[in-house]
C-alpha cells in the first residue's frame, strides 16, 4: 500500500508569548490520507546575553552537571572539554540548541543577537489545538487550527 502522507513545511513564528517568555515556531503540518493529521512545532525561549553569562559560570555547570548526576571529577572535565570549545561549547552543555538553523527568523521579531546570544528550544511536537489563535502569523493560525480540527 502507498503512503499517502502529505507534508507541508513552514518553519515559521506562529506566536510571542512575551510574558513567560517562550517563542513557538509551526514545524509543518502533515496529512496521513486516513483522517490522521494535524500540526507540530517548536518552543524556544529567548536567553538574555546576562542569563547566558550566569548559566554558563563555572559554580552553574559544575552545580547542573553534578545534580545530572556525574561525579565531581566528571563534571569537571566536561566543563573543562566545553569551555575549550568556546562560548557555544559551555552553550551546547547548558541548553538544548536544536533548530539553529531557524534562529534567524526569531531575530526577525526583535530578539537582535547583541541582546539573545542563542535561543533555548523548551519543547516541541504537536503542541497545537483546534482552538490556536498565535498572534504573530493568522494566516497559520488557520492552517494550524484546519489540521488540528
């Protein structure tokens, strides 16, 4: 049997929720031919350049890698490998940074890399109803409500 799934691609910011600071982006939209569909996307918070240089201090990753579980010795080492690596070595360590690619279209709605160094993706999937309003793109807020109908 064929598959009939149908994918449309959007990669696009569907809303701003300023206040708890969290960024969602509509992945796409996807049809398996059989009444299965719907929307998926991604949730990113913005990280101030101030929160970026707190999370990545030393006595931070040092404490996070230890709750996660490794040794002292351990977490000395991987923070010692990650700050080798750079600023987006300790970045990489300390929050998730999936969808970079993608960064450039948050910036679009005022988040400038001077004042959000990076963006920390806090979720994603079908994080979507048949009741999405967004309030940055209405036109996929329809596309989105259609498929998660």
């Amino acid at each position: 049997m064929a598959n009939k799934r149908k994918q449309t691609d959007y990669w696009q910011i569907v809303n701003i929720d300023k206040d708890n600071n969290e960024i969602t982006m509509v992945d796409y939209v996807f049809d398996h031919g059989d009444g299965f569909k719907g929307a998926t996307g991604s949730k990113f918070e913005a990280v101030s350049k101030e929160e970026f240089k707190e999370r990545t201090k030393k006595d931070n990753v040092m404490e996070y890698l230890v709750e996660a579980g490794l040794g002292y010795a351990q977490a000395l080492d991987a923070y010692k490998e990650a700050k080798a690596n750079g600023v987006m070595g300790l970045a990489e360590l300390m929050f998730d940074l999936s969808y970079k690619e993608h960064w450039d279209k948050i910036r679009q709605h005022g988040y400038p890399e001077t004042k959000y160094p990076i963006f920390n993706c806090i979720g994603g999937g079908r994080c979507f109803d048949k009741d999405f309003e967004g309030n940055v793109n209405p036109e996929l807020a329809t596309i989105i409500r259609e498929y998660e109908k």
